[in-house]
C-alpha cells in the first residue's frame, strides 16, 4: 500500500470532524493502518488512511462502534476473511430480528383480536401462578407492574395481586413484546390502545415502525459494507495480507 499524500493528524481528524486525539486513538486500535513516523516522532498518514477513517465511520453506524473496530482491526491485522465474518455475522442477527418481529407480530395481531382467554380457576390468578403461566420469573411480573404496564387488583382479605382475563392477557403481550427487543415506553402505548378501545392500532403501528426501523439499519449496514469494499480495493488488501507493509517507519 502507498499514501499519495502526506497528511498530518489533524488533517484527518477535520476531515471526520474528530479531535486529533481521536486519531490517535483509531490508530492505536487498529481502526487505522499504523502510521509512519517523522525522524522528530509525529506520524505522517496518507489517503489510505483517510479511507480507512471513512470506511470506519461508515461501517459505525450501522453496526455500531464495537463491531466496526473489530472489522478494521481484522483487516489490518491481514484477517479480510474474520474482517467479513463479523458483517455475516451482524446481517444473520439482523435477519433473526426480523424473523422474531414477523413472529411477535403475528401472534400478537392473533392475541389483540381475541378476547382475553378464561382463566384456570375463577377468582383470577395470583402472581406465582400467572408466572409460571407465562414461563416467567414473579420477579418481571413485579417490574412490569412497577413500569405501569400491568395492573393487577389485589385481594381485600389478603393484600396478593389478582390477576383477572384482562390482566393475564396484558401479561402475555409484555411478555411477547420483551422478547422482541420492545422498550416499556414503545410497550405502553399499544396496552394503553387494547385497553381503551379494544383494538389492535396502536400495536400494528409499534411493529410497523420497528419495521421501518430495521429496514433503515439495513441500508445503512449495505452502506458500510460498500465503503469497506471500497477500501479493500483502493487499499489494494487481499485475504491473508499481514499488514508487513504498515510498518512505523
């Protein structure tokens, strides 16, 4: 590889609107190609590394910083092939949450439209038997309950959570809805929505919009993996390079 121009620090980091210390930072975590040194010690970097720096900032949002360090560490410690494992790897979990999404939102279309299911035994259902129900801890029950997502009565006699159809019902939706990744806030609306009018609008609008969600992660992901190519072209780095030639000088 060769740098065409000499570029100090401080002309990548405006060029990425990054501190030069930051520069410093993506070289020393191998974002960066290692950089030549002046006889004084300043590095010297080149257009190589400024594609390098565009590649990284690109590949940053759509898979997130962690990711997008091992990715360039990989390619510039010679590893192309881990370097395109880790991509596979966020598009496979990417694709399992679209599956989970198709799933929660079919079950959870089937479950809105039902009415709320009878019970085991009149009376409701107290927390422990409501958890195991579920196949969750009392303890979730509790948190959900303290988020103002469930609201179970209580029983006059005793003080324990009672646990009606309805209540049971809003249970098994939070349940669902955790686990496919829902924040209580974004959970809210659509118990709020069942409960005031009984349809399923505001659910269909929360899967839709996780939807589009994920529909704009995955192009920006198609973006990074582009500029990434790009820099493995430009950069001329093939599959099993060392990285030999990025010596300190």
């Amino acid at each position: 590889m060769t740098n065409d121009r000499r570029l100090r620090p401080v002309d990548l980091a405006r060029s990425a609107g990054v501190s030069t210390q930051q520069i410093r930072n993506y070289e020393d975590a191998g974002v960066l190609p290692p950089a030549a040194r002046t006889a004084s010690g300043y590095r010297v970097f080149g257009e190589t590394h400024r594609g390098a720096l565009r590649a990284y900032r690109t590949l940053m949002r759509g898979y997130g910083p962690v990711t997008a360090t091992a990715i360039m560490r990989a390619v510039h410690e010679g590893d192309v092939p881990g370097a395109l494992a880790l991509l596979d790897a966020a598009h496979a979990a990417l694709h399992e949450e679209r599956a989970s999404l198709r799933a929660a939102s079919e079950a959870l279309e089937l479950l809105a439209a039902e009415p709320p299911a009878p019970l085991p035994r009149s009376g409701g259902l107290r927390i422990g038997e409501v958890a195991v129900l579920l196949g969750v801890r009392t303890s979730a029950l509790r948190v959900w309950e303290g988020a103002g997502l469930l609201t179970p009565g209580r029983e006059h006699a005793t003080g324990y959570r009672r646990y009606e159809p309805a209540d049971v019902r809003d249970a098994r939706l939070v349940h669902t809805l955790r686990r496919s990744h829902y924040l209580f806030d974004q959970i809210r609306p659509v118990l709020e929505g069942l409960r005031r009018e009984g349809s399923s609008a505001a659910l269909r609008a929360a899967v839709a919009a996780r939807g589009e969600a994920l529909t704009a992660r995955t192009r920006v992901m198609i973006e990074g993996a582009g500029a990434l190519h790009a820099y493995l072209g430009a950069a001329a780095i093939e599959p099993g390079d060392s990285g030999a030639g990025w010596g300190h000088g």
